[in-house]
C-alpha cells in the first residue's frame, strides 16, 4: 500500500493515538503522520471527526475512521495480510472486546482521575480501585495468555494493544503518584507482560518516555488549576 494512502491524524501523547501506531506497525502499514494541536485543530480533522474531534483518525483513501478501537479492528480487516490481532475464535474474540472496553471505560479513566485529583483520601480511594483492576487484570493475562507471552498468546494482540497502548501513562502516573500499580510482587504477569510488550519491535520508540509525560502533565495540573480558580 502507497505511502500517501494512510494518514494519521495524531497528537504524541496520546496513548489512543499510540494505539492506533502500534496496530500499523504491526501490520507494516506505510502512513504519513500529521501532528495536531489541541488548541488549534486542523480543519482535516474538524471534517473528518465532526462528531467528538478528537484524535485518533486514520485516513483511508480519503475515507475517515475515527475512535481508535474501531480504527485497530478496521486495520485487522483490511490488512489480513500481516499477523492478525483479533482471536479468530469467537469466544476469544468477544472476550478480548470486553476487556478493551473495561480498560477504556472503567480503567484508564481511574488512572487519569488518580493524576488530576488532590487530596491523600481521594488519591487512596482511586489507587484502592486501581489495584483491584491489576488484580482483575492479572487473571485476564493468566486466562487469556494460556501460558504464553502476551495476552493475544504468542503474538501481540488486541488486549494488548489496547492495554499496552497506556503503559507510558502508568509510569508516569506512578511517578508522580509515587506508587506502583502495576507490581512484579502482587502482579507478576502483567509487570513482565509489560516489559515485554514495550520491547517489542511494534512498540519501541511509539510510547514516549516517562519524563515527557510527567512534564506534559506537570503543565496540563497548572493549566487546570488556574481554570479553577477564583476570577
Ligand atoms: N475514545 C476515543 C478517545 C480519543 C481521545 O480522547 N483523544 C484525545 C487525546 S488523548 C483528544 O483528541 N482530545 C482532544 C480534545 O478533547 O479536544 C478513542 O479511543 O479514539
């Protein structure tokens, strides 16, 4: 497939965006990136997101697809030629579905909730609910894996990339938190499923670094902050 056939309209710290990176990688999809600003959207991504405008979208010989887990299933049917990412059993299927949308629903809302919110109560209260969630997911890995690397088995798959797709967000949440969420003493199969998913050639270099992402957030606490402020 041609170069100028696949765009992303992206923004880097954008772990939905890191998403959609990784499944191309995977696929070995050729695509031009154009970067957005948040503050000043591009008129492309206004058209082609008119309903949440947000990122990501991929652009298909013009046509556009928006929300990134419709985006990881729409490059899994049209590039059945590279390593597929949804199970081909049903069953399999429908679980691996189930557990994109608790992490996009229920998990990382907590995480971003853990990073935005003041108060040694409130942050214990979220970390209480996060920890739970690693125990859950824990299980999923066990179940899901069948003894294998990833949760897709041998190969990455879609729990992982819906999952792994977070992982530079979890660091830094847990470095400005101060705390582990995910840990190789209570969680042992997601703390190696993690390295191993960060190392892999599909991953590297798609998930910022730790710091990036600390600063990022050090910036959007103040900007949020001085919004609420008193006037
Ligand atoms: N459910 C969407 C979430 C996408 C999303 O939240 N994108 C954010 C960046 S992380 C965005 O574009 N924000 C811009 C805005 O809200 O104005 C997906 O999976 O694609």
């Amino acid at each position: 497939m041609a170069k100028s056939d696949v765009k992303l309209l992206g923004a880097w710290p954008s772990p939905f965006v890191n998403r959609v990176q990784i499944a191309l990688n995977l696929k070995s999809v050729d695509y031009e990136f154009l970067e957005e600003k948040f503050d000043n959207k591009s008129e492309l991504l206004l058209k082609s997101n008119p309903v949440h405008k947000k990122v990501p979208v991929l652009i298909h010989d013009d046509k556009p697809i928006c929300e990134s887990l419709i985006i990881v299933q729409y490059l899994d049917e049209v590039w059945t030629s590279g390593p597929s990412i949804l199970p081909s059993d049903p069953y399999d299927r429908a679980t691996a579905r189930f557990w994109a949308a608790y992490l996009d629903d229920k998990w990382f809302p907590l995480l971003r909730e853990l990073r935005t919110t003041e108060g040694e109560e409130a942050k214990a209260e979220i970390t209480k609910k996060l920890n739970e969630g690693s125990i859950l997911l824990e299980a999923a890995f066990i179940k899901c894996s069948k003894g294998k690397g990833f949760f897709g088995g041998e190969r990455i798959g879609y729990i992982d990339i819906a999952f792994g797709c977070f992982l530079g967000w979890l660091k830094a949440v847990e470095k400005i938190a101060g705390l582990k969420l995910v840990d190789e003493a209570v969680t042992p199969g997601l703390a190696a499923w993690a390295e191993r998913f960060r190392s892999h050639e599909a991953v590297k270099g798609v998930i910022p670094e730790t710091d990036r992402l600390v600063e990022l957030a050090k910036i959007i606490q103040a900007r949020l902050k001085a919004q609420s402020a008193p006037k």
